[in-house]
C-alpha cells in the first residue's frame, strides 16, 4: 500500500513540475541542494542561485549539466531580477543561518535574510512569478515550552529568529498586496546527507555523529536537558514540493510547520547516537548556553498533515477513476 501511495505521489509531482522552470536560491546548500535534485529527476527546468558562503558546488555535482548555476547573492537585486525571469516557481532557500552569528553580526543576517527576501519578492512580483516558497524557521515562535501551532503570537529571541519572522510578513504583504502566490515553511531541527558538521553553527545531530566517529569529546551548550524537534530533510524537501503544488487558496501567505511533532532532549539524542557507535567513549564537555538558543523546541504539524494526507487521498481517488 506505501509503496502504491508513492507511486501515486511520484506521478502527480512529476506530471506537476515537468517542464516547469525553477529557481532554487541557496541550491548548493545542504536542504536546497537535495532539493535541486528532485526537481531536476521530476524533470524541473532549474536555476540555482548560490554564493557558495555557506553552500559547496560538490553538493550539485551530479546535476551540474541539467541545471543553470549563478554565482551571485541574493542581496543583489540585478541577481535576483535576472534569476528569476521566466520562472515558474521560486524556492527561496539562501539565508543567513547562524543563531549565534546572528547575534554578533545582526546587521549582516538582515541584510540576507530581510533584504535579501525582499530583493527576490520583488523581483517575482516584476517577473510574474507564479509561486514563492520562503524557508523560514521554527525558531520565530521563541521561548513556548508548549506545542508550538502556526497561531500563536511569535516571539522572536534572535536576530536570526526575528529575520526570518519579517521575511514571513513581507511574503504575507506581497500575496495581500500583489497576489503574489506565496508560503513560508518553518522548519525546525534538519537532519541528513550534506549537513556540514565543521560549521560553526552545524546542527547537533551531525556536530555529534562526527565527533563520535572521530572519538572526540562531545560539546553540549547549555546542560543538555533543552528539547529539539529533529525532521528529515528528504520530509523537509517532500513538504516543499507538496505545498507548493497547492490551489490558490492555499498559498496566500500561509505558513506551515515542518517538523515530526516529536521532541527530544539533546542528552536523549546522544545516547541515541551512541548506541550506534558503541566503540565511543569520551565523555561530555558541557559549555555555557549560547546567546539566542532556545530551550525548548517542538512543533504541532496537524495544519500540514492535513494538506499532506488529503494530497493522498486525491491522488488515490484519481487512481480509482
């Protein structure tokens, strides 16, 4: 039965996106890379915008020759306009993504996450860009210690938390104002293939898979009891393609949670983790919280779900037909 459903996925998303010309903007990172990808196996005609600042070329090497790359900024707004023109579909992924970064350099995480989304919703509005899909962040609901549903009142406790928050509005303002076809994605704690466990700022599940393969001390910030909602970024590249498939009335300005609405202690993941390396023995160094992290994090996903079961069950009653 899984494997029919897939099917059935499969053939909609391809019948959906063949031929249709994307643009994936932070396509050489780790979740727009394997973004890229898909795309181009449903036979997407893609266009990848990427300063390579955090992103890396290897990530795309095996869809180079079916793709067009431009390395330039999204803080450039000649960039944007000319990456844009003729595309369908924009999945707006380039950000500035440090937390703690953010909080030492909180003028550079605006100028990327703030202007730079703004440079590319005006960019869709000027092109005609039928559909925009921002990827915003769990972390604009701030210090809830509850499940964190898409009505409640944000409060963002970072530079980068509070960001991302006004990209969310501005892609609000641009579908009230424009009509432009828009959706911001609040991901929370992403996991897989790709994610760069040497950045300053990689998340923990691949800063501690390293460093148990490479039998080094693990480093906790904080005491190691705050929670995390960890998803998949093959879920998370699945929510992307899903939601932007949506009718109009879906897409105006709406945000959705992509997560498991399962969490975890960062002290639960480890002993996850360690299971799986049971040659592992160094003990946990424990450093002071860092400045903009949260304590708790999970998220309600029943508004995406709900889209994500009923894209199902179409697809099945098409099959029945």
């Amino acid at each position: 039965m899984l494997s029919r459903k897939i099917m059935e996925r499969n053939r909609a998303m391809k019948q959906f996106y063949h031929g249709r010309k994307v643009l994936v903007t932070g396509g050489c990172g780790f979740i727009g890379s394997h973004l890229a990808e898909h795309l181009v196996a449903l036979g997407s005609e893609v266009t990848v915008l990427d300063d390579l600042s955090g992103g890396f070329i290897e990530n795309i090497e095996k869809i180079k020759d079916k793709i067009t790359f431009i390395q330039d900024t999204v803080t450039c707004k000649k960039a944007c306009l000319d990456a844009s023109r003729n595309k369908d579909i924009i999945f707006h992924l380039a950000a500035f993504i440090s937390v703690p970064e953010s909080v030492e350099k909180p003028e550079m995480c605006h100028k990327i996450n703030v202007d730079g989304t703004v440079n590319l919703l005006e960019a869709a509005r000027v092109n005609d860009v039928e559909r925009f899909v921002l990827s915003s962040s769990g972390s604009v609901y701030g210090p809830y210690e509850i499940e964190c549903h898409e009505e409640l009142q944000c409060y963002p406790q970072s530079p980068y938390a509070f960001s991302k928050y006004i990209g969310e509005l501005y892609c609000r303002q641009y579908a009230i104002n424009y009509g432009l076809k828009t959706i911001s994605l609040r991901y929370f704690n992403v996991y897989g293939p790709r994610q760069n466990p040497k950045s300053a700022y990689a998340a923990a599940y691949a800063t501690f898979v390293q460093q148990m393969q490479q039998n080094k001390p693990i480093i906790v910030y904080g005491d190691g009891k705050q929670t995390r909602d960890f998803v998949s970024v093959f879920r998370v590249v699945e929510a992307n393609l899903i939601l932007a498939m949506q009718d109009a009335n879906k897409l105006k300005g709406q945000v959705f949670n992509i997560a498991t609405g399962k969490s975890i202690t960062i002290l639960k993941l480890i002993d996850q983790i360690r299971e799986k390396h049971p040659e592992y023995n160094q003990d946990i160094n424990f450093a002071p919280a860092r400045a903009g992290d949260l304590k708790h994090s999970c998220a309600a996903c029943s508004k995406y779900l709900k889209i994500y079961n009923e894209c199902y069950k179409e697809l099945h009653n098409r099959s029945i037909v």
